[in-house]
C-alpha cells in the first residue's frame, strides 16, 4: 500500500508532497493559536543525474 502522503505523477514514480506549515498567533485572547497546513506536489526529476537543456533562440 502507498503511504497516504504520497501521489502518483507518472505511471513508474511515486513523488512524495513536501509540507508546507504556517503557524500564528492572534492579539488578544492567548488561546487563540492558528496552523495552515498545505501541500503540493515536489518539482523534481525522478532521475538526479538527468537534466533538461533550454535553449532560447
């Protein structure tokens, strides 16, 4: 089974979500105490040795 933090991007590579945690407070009461949690998919090639070339003409 895949774990739940994982998301398929193409059929051979599972690409895991970095987390992304925001964490404040607000003026006032001190019990008031706020975390946004987001996620999205990591940009990056599932092969580190291969790179992808640009040219601009």
């Amino acid at each position: 089974m895949v774990p739940f933090r994982m998301r398929r991007r193409c059929p051979k590579v599972w690409w895991p979500l970095p987390v992304i945690r925001k964490h404040w407070l607000t003026v006032g009461d001190p019990a008031r105490e706020f975390t946004m949690t987001q996620s999205a998919p990591l940009m990056v090639l599932p092969d580190p040795d291969e790179f992808v070339v640009v040219q601009v003409k």
